[in-house]
C-alpha cells in the first residue's frame, strides 16, 4: 500500500498542473475572445461569457508538452449543448 505522504504529493502536484493548465487556457480564451470583439467593434456583444474552447485548451496543453488532437467531427461551437430555446442567435 502507498504511503500517504505520496499520495498527497502526487495529488497536490496534479492539482498545481491542472490549476497552470486551466489558468492558461483562460488566457487564450480571453485573448481570442479580445480579439473577436476587436474585429466587430460596431457590434454590442451582449454575451461576455467566456467559452473554452478545445483549441484553447489544445494550446495550453501544447506549453507543457502535451499534444492533443480531436477528431474533425468534434463539436467545438459554443452552442453546442446549449438548449435551442435559450440560444441567442
């Protein structure tokens, strides 16, 4: 059976790497969400909510070594999942 002690540093270790991972997806959501309301400055952009996409995720993930690739089929649209009721579109 594992020590305890070892198991709590390999869990705060993960949790340190999945906070970094999360914190720098934010980043990339957040600038290339700057980004799309710079190209449409006449528009008022009533939804400010950021969403995280996998291509943030992807990027971030690329900074720490780990490549990740999803399938061309993969729904990655921020209104994916979203009920057709509650979209703004």
């Amino acid at each position: 059976m594992p020590d305890g002690r070892l198991i709590r540093l390999v869990s705060v270790a993960t949790q340190k790497f999945v906070a970094e991972v999360a914190s720098d997806a934010l980043q990339h959501c957040k600038a290339r969400q700057a980004a799309v309301v710079k190209d449409k400055r006449d528009k008022q952009q009533k939804d400010k909510r950021l969403i995280l996409t996998m291509d943030d995720l992807s990027k971030s993930l690329c900074e720490y070594g780990v490549n990740v690739k999803h399938q061309e089929y993969f729904a990655d649209s921020p209104s994916t999942g979203i009920d057709p009721a509650s979209r703004e579109e």
